[in-house]
C-alpha cells in the first residue's frame, strides 16, 4: 500500500523539483505567436479608447487581463529550458515577453 | 393573438439562450484563424441540435418521459449510471466556467473586484434560481440574451464578404500544414461540440414537462426548436464573422473572454459595447442555471425522485440538494482561480467525448413505436438522426488526440 502511495509522490516532487519544461522549437514559435497576439489586442484596445469607443471600466479591466496573460508567459518562459539548438530562439521569445510587459504597463497608465 | 404572442416569445427565449460561453469563444477564435472556412459546423452542429433538440420534447412530451429517465431506460443501470456522473460532471465544470466568466463580465461592466464579482453574482444567481419559477427563469434570461443580437449588427456594419462566407458552407480543408490542419479539425470538432452541448437538451425536455406540455403543443415544440435554431446558428456565424474581420487581419487569436467584446466596441461603441457585454451576461448566466437544475433533474429522473422547479424547494428536497450543490461545488472551483476559458475548453471536449451516451438512448426511444405510437419519429428525420450520430461518434473519437495534438487548440 505505502509503495503506491510513495511512487506517485516521489513522481511529484521529482516533476516539482525538475525546473521548468523543456521548450522545442515549435513551442517557441507558438508561444512567440501568442505574445504578438496580446501586443496586438492592446493596440486594438488603444485604438477603440482613443476612437472613444470604450468606457472606462471595459478598457481598465481589459489592460489588466492582457498584462495577466502576459505575465504568465513571461512567467512560463522565465522556467523554461530550452532544447538543443534552441536556445538563441528561447532567448528571443523571453525579450519579446518583456518587452510586451513594459507596452501593456505603458498601456494601463494611459488609460487610468 | 395569444397563441402568437406565446410562440413569439418561445422563439426569442430559444435564441436569446441559444449562445453559451463555449461558443462565443471558440466560433470567435475559429474565425481570427480559419476566417469563414468553419461556417460548415456552425451549420452541421445546428442541424443536429435541431434534430435531437426536437426529438428531446417529443419525448417527453409524449412518452412523459426526460432525457434522463430514457437513458436508464435504454442503457441500463450501469452504463446510465456512469453516463449520469460524466454528465454531471461536465455541467459541474461548465456552470464553473460560466460562473468564473459572469464575474468577468460583472468587472467589465461596473470595475467591481473580479472576486467579489464572482461570490456575490453566484449566491444572487443562486437566490433567483431559489425564488422564480421556472418560466421565469428561462424566459427572463433568454428575453435578455437577444442583447447578443447587437454582435450580429456589428457584424453586419463590417460588411463582411459574402462570397467568401457563402463559400464557407463548404468544408474545405486548410492546408497550410499538418498543425493548421489538425488545429482546423481540432476547432470543427469544438464548434460542433459548442452547439450540441448536452444540458442543453436535459434542460429542454424537462423544461417540457415543467411547462406542462401535451400532444396539442407538439407543433409548438417543433417550431421554437427549428426558428430558435436557426437564429441562434446565425447569431454563432456572426460571431465567426466579426473573429475573421477583426482578429484575422491583426493576427489576433481571442484568448479571452474580455476580448470577444471588442469586435463590437470598434464600429459601434460605447452604448454596443455595454449592450454586448449585457448579453454575454445574460448568456453565461443563463448557462450557469441550465448546468447547475440539469445536474438535479438528471439525478431525479434518474432514481425516479420528484422534481418540480415550479412547487416550493423544500417540496422537493433532493431536487433542491443537487442543484444548491452543484451551484455551490462549481462556485469553489470558480474561487480557485482557474481560468474560465480552461475549464471551458475541457468541458467541450470532454463533452463531445459522452455525448453519443446523450444522443443515442433519445434517438431509439423516439423511433419506438411501443413508447410513442403515432408520434414515432418520421423516415427522413430518423435517416437523418443516425447519420449524425455517426457523426457525432466520430467527433467524440477524434476530440481527445485533436486535444492533445494541439494543446487545446494553440495556434
């Protein structure tokens, strides 16, 4: 009985201790789409606030729903280890999280 | 003029509570990816709820008998037993998902805290549910719903191409590699799943026997299944529509629900853009009740206990207990913090995974002849039911690997 109990945890923390995941190639690309989808979301957004098509309420909660996702991916991408030879793109893909970070801050001030 | 008024207001109740959660966002998103090239499981989806949807009342209606009480029938104790807990489970997740998505919506809307959004909108859902009967309920949510009517307007004011949305009805397959590929199927099979979602019929044939229906309302039951349909189908193809004009050509893919609304703030503003959010509230409302009293009408009917969402609740305590509970196990998930749009996901899938256990037990109790007489179900329609229920078996195959092989349909 101990030894079904024990193998899982021990799986557990094996996966707890291990880092972040391992991140190929095709990984980075869709994440690195994911982060250009969100640049891309905030700039929708600006423009409908500025076209004063928005209300205060949407356009803040919206600001800070982008800059949650876009947290997480920096997040995720802060664990990740690269595989081989992707190393220069996980590189990439991490700048490009942070530099969507620092827009969408940029962003929320604009709109409070 | 009565009879009108009564059939009017079942059609718009239909329409209005047609939309969920699941199908703003994947039908949006299918579209920011594939532009029209999924109209066709708009319309596959639609037929099929139509056909099942139509059958469900039918059955009730004639045999007295709800979608669960035929599952039992058909499929035995056993297998009608773990058909009822994959059931329940998937509206527990699903009321979570739509519990999680109305204080969003609430935040949208006034700026209030997203948390307190979400305990004080799921304890007053809870208190309306307590309080109003049932066709207060289905009709107050669904008269509010057609505020998602405003989407098919933006849409509309875009000037779509309509060619292209025509050539739409076609599938086509998108070739721009195996993971555009797979992703294409992965969102075929999420739409089609989106609009056949089984509460959906648990809450409509035991809304059926709620409102007392009889043999004389079966044409009724034909009508506001086959229009509420359709413009519900329609409503879906706006929202592909607005994902393909205004996400595709800005390489957006809508990851969240805040984001659906945007398609309609750019050329309508801000008055839309209220409205809109107002009729995803209506529907992700109106989704959190119809999981939450079909999790207890499938139990009750089930087991053969009483239910009654018009008599007083502690009439029908068991009725009562799977409801409050589902209601409430579903509000702590949504506290967790987990990602609506997460659980939104899973549910469809897993959803489509079960639903030929739904759609199979419906589709041979309404071709009996000994439970239904003459109202047996007609040959065309009966060729048709089968034909997509292979369909469906088909889908509810494919939906897992498509899950795993696109990890929940990442671009």
């Amino acid at each position: 009985m101990r030894q079904w109990v024990s193998a899982p945890a021990a799986l557990l923390l094996l996966v707890a201790c291990s880092g972040g995941s391992v991140v190929k190639h095709e990984e980075l690309a869709s994440e690195m789409k994911q982060i250009r989808s969100l640049d891309a979301e905030g700039a929708l957004l600006w423009e409908i606030v500025l076209s004063r098509h928005s209300t205060h309420a949407f356009a803040r909660g919206e600001a800070s729903y982008l800059h949650e996702a876009a947290k997480e991916h920096q997040r995720k991408l802060a664990r990740a280890r690269a595989a081989q030879g992707a190393e220069r793109e996980l590189e990439r893909t991490r700048a490009a999280a942070l530099g969507l970070i620092e827009r969408i801050i940029a962003l929320r001030l604009q709109i409070q | 003029m009565k009879k009108v008024i009564q059939l009017t207001l079942g059609i718009m109740t239909a329409l209005g509570g047609f939309v969920d959660l699941g199908q703003i966002v994947f039908t949006m998103q299918a579209g920011a990816l594939f532009a029209y090239k999924l109209i066709w499981a708009i319309v596959l989806g639609g037929i099929a709820i139509m056909l099942y949807m139509e059958m469900c009342g039918r059955v009730a209606v004639v045999a007295q008998r709800p979608v669960f009480a035929v599952v039992r029938l058909r499929l035995g104790p056993r297998l009608g037993v773990a058909t009822l807990v994959a059931s329940n489970l998937l509206n527990l997740l699903t009321c979570a998902a739509e519990l999680g998505a109305i204080a969003i919506v609430v935040q949208l809307l006034t700026g209030v805290n997203e948390r307190v959004a979400l305990i004080v909108g799921g304890l007053a859902l809870g208190a309306l549910v307590w309080m109003l009967h049932f066709q207060w309920i289905e009709r107050t949510f669904g008269l509010l719903g057609l505020a998602m009517i405003v989407f098919a307007v933006a849409a509309w004011n875009l000037d779509p191409n309509w060619k292209s949305v025509a050539g739409g009805l076609l599938p086509g397959l998108a070739t721009q590699g195996s993971h555009d590929l797979t992703l294409y199927a992965y969102f075929a099979v999420g739409i089609f799943s989106a609009l056949l979602m089984e509460y959906e019929v648990h809450f409509y044939s035991s809304g059926a026997i709620e409102e007392k229906w009889t043999i004389k309302d079966l044409p009724e039951n034909t009508i506001v299944s086959v229009s509420g349909i359709v413009l519900g189908s329609l409503l879906t193809c706006a929202l592909l529509i607005l994902g393909a004009i205004v996400f595709l050509p800005r390489d957006i893919f809508p990851d969240l629900l805040s984001t659906t609304a945007l398609p309609v703030a750019l050329p309508l503003g801000t008055t839309a853009l209220k409205i809109a959010l107002i009729g995803i509230f209506a529907c992700v409302a109106s989704a959190a009740i119809e999981t939450a009293l079909s999790s207890g009408y499938n139990i009750c009917q089930f087991f053969g206990f009483k239910w009654d969402k018009n008599v007083s609740p502690l009439e029908v305590p068991r009725f009562t207990i799977s409801w409050t509970g589902t209601l409430i196990l579903a509000l702590v998930i949504a506290v967790t913090g987990i990602k609506p749009l997460t659980l939104v996901n899973f549910s469809i899938i897993f959803g489509m995974v079960i639903m030929p256990f739904t759609y199979y037990p419906i589709l041979t109790a309404a071709r009996d002849p000994a439970l239904m007489g003459e109202h047996v179900t007609g040959k065309v329609q009966d060729t048709l039911a089968w034909i997509f229920l292979g369909i469906i078996v088909i889908a509810a195959l494919a939906a897992i690997p498509l899950m795993i092989a696109t990890h929940s349909g990442q671009p």
